[in-house]
C-alpha cells in the first residue's frame, strides 16, 4: 500500500498539550514508527465539549455499567451528558476511511479497558470502558481499537496492526464494490492467516462463501467482516503458528531437497520452543516461494501481511 492508512487517536497521544494539567502523552513510537504508516485523526472528548486546558480532572463515578462523569475536586461539575452526546455523535460519524484507532490507557473517555470507577464517598468501586470508548466499541465493533500501553506487549502490538492492514485491504474492496468474485478473493487471501488465529472463524468463513447464488453480497459482505475480524482478535499462538508453518511447507514438498526440507523444520522447530522469533522460518519460506512460485502461496498475507520494515515478527 502506498498512501497512509488513517487511524483514529487519542489526541495526547502525539505530543498535543490537551490534558487536563496543560500536558500531553506523547508516544514515541506511535509518532516515530507507526507515523511511516499511518496517518492520525486525533479526538480529545474533554477539549471537544469545551472544557479547555487545563481543566478540572474528571472520573467515572457510580454505577459500572452506566457511571456518571464528575469532577475530581468538585463533584458538582457534572459533564456525563455532554460527554456522552459527543461521544455518540462523533464515532457514528466517524470516517469511513478510518482503518483502526488507538487510546488513551485509564482515561474516564478513552480508556478501552480498567477504567476506575468510584463511589461517590471517593472510595473505588470498580472498572469500566472510557464514556468515548465504549461508545466506538459499540458503533464500530468490527474496528481495530488498542490502547497505546498494551502495544508495549509485542503479541498485541502485531495483532493489533495485522488488523489495522487487513481493514485498509477490506475498505479498498468495498470502494470497487463487493461482489462474490472479490469476497471469495478477499477470503482465500486470509485464510492461512485465519487459521492461526482461530480456526472456528475459519471453518464458519468457508461455509459461508460456500455458495453465494442469489444471496444478498451487500449482507453477506457485512456479516462477513463482522466474523473476520472477530477471529482475528484472537492472538496467533505459537503452537497453531507451527501448525501453519508445516502447512506452508506442504506446498513445497516436491520442490525441496532433503537438506533443505531439513533445515526449515529445524528452523520451525526453534520457532515452536520460543528459540527463535518467527521471521527467521517466515523469511526462508519466502525466500523458497520466491524461487519456486505457488500462485496460492504468493497470494497469502499470512508471508507478508504488512510492511517489514515495522520488524513485528522479530520479537514473536
């Protein structure tokens, strides 16, 4: 892909001074390293509401599962339902280009998970989504969504960006118009990659592009990507990987010597007892589909579903 992606963000996150203390949270390696590919749209809920910076802090008070929106110092300083109104308004007007967005950890808007919650004597009580980020979870469930710690955990960080790419792939489709002939190429391109992030979305996937005579594309194409992306949530463990990895070497059995199919088990091997990280087996596996090209192998994303310059496969 040659233009950006466009993902949403947590404004703070790229050095604005937005928070309520005048500050920012600006993060390294989302501006440094993932600014090479991605383009940003930056919300900040408090600052859109107009509360300013800085600002009297704010947290989630009362009821879990419908907490209200208080001041730290003055809880008479009531913003749930002006937070919760853009909240709705701007993610289901979010863009369509839109690929994937990233958030601020623990915030009471952004935080995607763990948010504290408190009683309204002070005391904590319990955890809940950010008031924004429960909304984009829910008006976008099929969006890559992450907090920006958790792309500290390099399993995270990889599946959180391989669905960032696959989403780009999906939303070029659906600018040419879906069709059974694009849904059926779109599939077979993921499917090896499916299977090592969860084989059930694999299987109900097959099944449901089995036939598309006289089906509706337009609903097949929603339900389709709701299923994908739900299996794609699912962290590619080691073991299904080594599974995927042998599966690969099938394609090559005719073409390699017994020095070479040796070497790449023990390559695979290495890869399934944590020894060595996963591009080593996948560079070599490219290498072999460059010189003895498979016309279903090559058309994979599972030997390159995003740029190698990211290095995400050379910590897992």
């Amino acid at each position: 892909m040659s233009e950006k992606i466009i993902i949403g963000i947590s404004e703070c996150l790229l050095g604005c001074k937005v928070r309520f203390d005048g500050g920012h949270k600006h993060d390294r390696y989302i501006t440094d390293t993932l600014g090479r590919y991605f383009e940003f749209k930056t919300y900040c809920p408090e600052v859109a509401i107009g509360m300013g910076v800085p600002r009297e802090p704010i947290r989630l008070v009362g009821d879990p599962q419908n907490p209200s929106v208080l001041g730290v110092k003055n809880s008479e300083l009531d913003v749930t339902v002006k937070l919760k109104a853009y909240s709705q308004q701007s993610t289901q007007a979010l863009p369509s280009e839109i690929c994937g967005f990233i958030l601020k950890s623990k915030s009471p808007t952004c935080g995607m998970e763990r948010v504290k919650v408190y009683h309204a004597n002070g005391n904590p009580n319990a955890s809940a989504k950010g008031i924004f980020a429960k909304a984009l979870a829910q008006n976008h469930p099929s969006l890559p969504i992450e907090e920006e710690g958790r792309l500290c955990d390099p399993m995270l960080r990889e599946n959180f960006i391989q669905r960032v790419f696959i989403m780009k792939r999906w939303k070029n489709l659906l600018l040419s118009g879906a069709t059974a002939t694009s849904l059926i190429a779109f599939h077979s391109q993921h499917k090896l990659s499916l299977m090592a992030h969860h084989p059930v979305s694999y299987k109900l996937l097959g099944a449901m592009l089995s036939n598309l005579k006289d089906k509706n594309i337009d609903n097949i194409a929603a339900d389709y990507i709701s299923q994908l992306m739900t299996g794609f949530k699912y962290i590619a463990t080691r073991a299904k990987t080594t599974n995927l990895l042998q599966h690969c070497v099938g394609y090559l059995k005719k073409q390699l010597d017994k020095e070479d199919k040796a070497e790449l088990q023990k390559l695979i091997q290495q890869y399934r007892l944590s020894n060595i990280p996963l591009v080593v087996p996948i560079t070599l596996l490219r290498h072999y589909f460059r010189k003895y090209p498979d016309e279903y192998m090559l058309q994979q994303t599972f030997l390159s579903p995003y740029p190698n310059e990211l290095n995400l496969r050379n910590v897992i």
